[in-house]
C-alpha cells in the first residue's frame, strides 16, 4: 500500500516537478490537493485521478484530518508559510514532507519541529541534492577516501530573478534573497559531502540600491564557513546572474567537480586524480532525473517502517542558524562563531 500525499500549494514546484515525479514513485501516491485557487486545483486533480472531495483550500485544509487515504503532506507554499503549514499538519495527523527553506528563522524552525514531535509525525526537508543519484556517487568517494582528506570547497548557485512584484523579493514573504533561497544548496552541500559542521562563518551581502528587484532582500551573498578539521568552504550566490550553479571540492589525492550541480537534471560530476603519475580525469552524469521521485519515496519509506527521515527537521534548522549567522557576519562585519548543532542531523 503506497503512502499518501496531500500536496500543498500548486505553483511551479508543485506542478512541474513534485506532481509528476509521484508517477515514478513506487512508495508514494497523491491523494489530495490543497489550494486557494479552485478551477486550478480542481483541473490538477482530473488530470491526476484525484476525487473532487479531496480538494481543499486553506481554510478547509484541517479537514485533512478525516482523509483516511492522505497519511503525508508536502508543503510546495512560499517560505513564511511553511511553518504554519506543517504546525497545522501535524496538529491534523499528518507526516510533513516541506520544501526548503523550512521558514524564516531558527525559531519557526524550532516550532515545527516540536509540533511534529508532540504529534508523533515525521519531518522532513526536501534536499533533494542528498537523493540525486551523482551527490549520492561523490558521497560514497568521499566516505572511501578516493579523494583523500578534504581541503576546500568552492561553489556558487546564481540565477537571475525577474518580476519585482514576486514573493522571493519581499523579506516578509521570502525570509532573505539569494542565500536563503539558492545559497542554501551550497550551504548544504558543503555539510553534507564533509560530514562536517561549521565552527564560524563569514558572511558578505549585497544589493546595488539602483536596482527595484533589491529594496527588501539580498542581491548576492558570499560566505566562508571554516570546519573543525580545517576544511573550508567559500560560497557565492546572486539573484542577478546567469546560471551559475556548480561545486568543487580539492581533496589530498583528488578534486571533484559538479558543473552543473543542484540542477533538476542533466548533472556531471568529474573526479581527478593522478594514476602512475599522470593526470586522469573520470567522468559521471548518472541519471538525476530521479531526484524528486526519490525523496518522496525516501519519505513513505520512513513513515512506512517508523524511521527518521535522513533530512530531518534537524537539517534544515541547522541551515537556518548558519543562515542568522551570515546575515549576522554580513552586519557586524566580523566572523560569528556557531556552537553545535542540534542533536542528531542525518542518517546515513
Ligand atoms: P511559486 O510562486 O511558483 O508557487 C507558490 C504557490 O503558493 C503559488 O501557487 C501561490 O498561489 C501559492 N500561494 C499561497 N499563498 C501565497 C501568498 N501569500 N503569496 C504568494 N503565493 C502564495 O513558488 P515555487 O517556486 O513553487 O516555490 C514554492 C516553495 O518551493 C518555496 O519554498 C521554494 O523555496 C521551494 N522550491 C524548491 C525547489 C527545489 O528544487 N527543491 C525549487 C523551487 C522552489
């Protein structure tokens, strides 16, 4: 019996890649659509085989709680509306799958995560990067040593954000501009590919002020987090670039090279490395395609068997209090030192 899935909120996320990822799911279904728009909502679910009684809007979305047949909710709403949304969700009985950034702040964060825990519900944040199958290849070098000791890592996500008028560019709505948006797949990769945490962080931000885009949130950020090893990552990401999205990491015996990384397909990784004393290069480009269908039934998987999922509500807060510290760098203009983390962050 597959887990399933009310999905909240129908924008692009939701109805580009989320719905029709579920089809290549084998643990997972959709069940039940949840939105403020009815004629959109109600055409979704004929074309999905979803029944007319399972469409909610967010007024009725309590009544969740009487749908047998929706165990999960996924949360696809702009980022002010994600702790609500899960708190709602949980109070109903229900898993909470919800997009990243999980909100704006570390104490959103904390609500959420006491909420799911009070319920008894799981929590999870759609990294999907920690599902997609070449992350998941680098990782297993990574953990075998192939790349030796790691030194450093450089990555940059970029995109160039058009309409003023749109929900990323208001700070209420958005919680931040670039960082907290794009940044974070940096962000997160750099943690999980170490297996590391930070230990202080240096942040820049930027907005040119003739630019309407950027009255509210950042342009461009740029950060230095320094690990308890000596490892280090230095990240850039701006909301008024071409594509940029690639990583590196220059490990003791070998570097790794994602271009594009955190892409929804069509990624490569390179790795390089001497053999007998010459410069080899090894290319992958597994099929990412995937991802989304893997992180959704990653999710059944874990309220199927009563498992922690391996992206916790834990992951995500520990991403937002980097995040307060950036800003708070950017601000001070000096190096913030982060405690650690939160309890357990990730399974394996
Ligand atoms: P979007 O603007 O396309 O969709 C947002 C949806 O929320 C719309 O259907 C909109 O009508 C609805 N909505 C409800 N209340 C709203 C309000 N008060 N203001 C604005 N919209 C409101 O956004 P999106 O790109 O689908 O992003 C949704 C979430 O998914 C965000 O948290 C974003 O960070 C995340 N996201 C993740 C990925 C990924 O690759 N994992 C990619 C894109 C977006």
């Amino acid at each position: 019996e597959r887990i399933g899935f009310a999905v909240v909120g129908l924008g692009r996320i939701s109805v580009n890649q989320i719905l029709p990822a579920f089809s290549r799911c084998k643990h997972a279904r959709v069940t039940a659509l949840v939105s403020g728009d009815r004629d959109k909502a109600l055409a979704i679910a004929r074309q999905y085989g979803i029944s007319e009684r399972a469409v909610f809007d967010y007024r009725t979305y309590e009544r969740l709680a009487d749908d047998a047949a929706t165990q999960a909710v996924y949360i696809g709403l702009p980022n002010h509306m994600h702790a609500e949304y899960t708190v709602r969700a949980a109070q109903a009985g229900k898993h909470v799958l919800c997009e990243k950034p999980m909100a704006n702040s570390v104490a959103e964060c904390r609500q959420m995560i006491d909420a799911c825990a009070r319920a008894q519900r799981r929590l999870m944040i759609a990294y999907r990067s920690q599902y997609e199958a070449n992350d998941r290849a680098l990782l297993k070098m990574i953990r075998a040593k192939q790349l030796g000791t790691l030194r450093e890592f450089i990555s940059s996500n970029c995109q160039n954000q058009g309409d003023p008028d749109q929900w990323r560019l208001k700070r209420a709505l958005a919680g931040g501009g670039a960082l907290p948006d794009v940044g974070i797949y940096c962000l997160n990769a750099a943690r999980f590919l170490s297996g590391e945490e930070p230990i202080e962080v240096i942040g820049h931000t930027w907005s040119n002020p003739a630019d309407p885009r950027f009255r509210e949130v950042e342009e461009a950020a740029h950060f230095i987090l320094r690990f308890p090893s000596g490892f280090t990552a230095t990240c850039t990401t701006s909301y008024s670039a071409h594509q940029a999205k690639f990583l590196r990491l220059a490990g003791s015996e070998a570097w790794a090279e994602m271009d594009p990384a955190y892409a929804y397909s069509g990624l490569r990784l390179r790795i390089g490395r001497l053999v007998d004393g010459r410069d080899t290069v090894q290319e992958f480009a597994l099929e990412s395609a995937d991802q989304f269908a893997r992180q959704i039934d990653h999710m059944a998987e874990c309220i199927a068997s009563s498992r922690q999922p391996h992206t916790p509500g834990e992951e995500g807060l520990q991403d937002m209090r980097i995040i307060e510290a950036i800003y708070q760098s950017a601000r001070e203009g000096r190096p913030v030192r982060l405690g650690p983390p939160p309890g357990p962050l990730r399974g394996p």
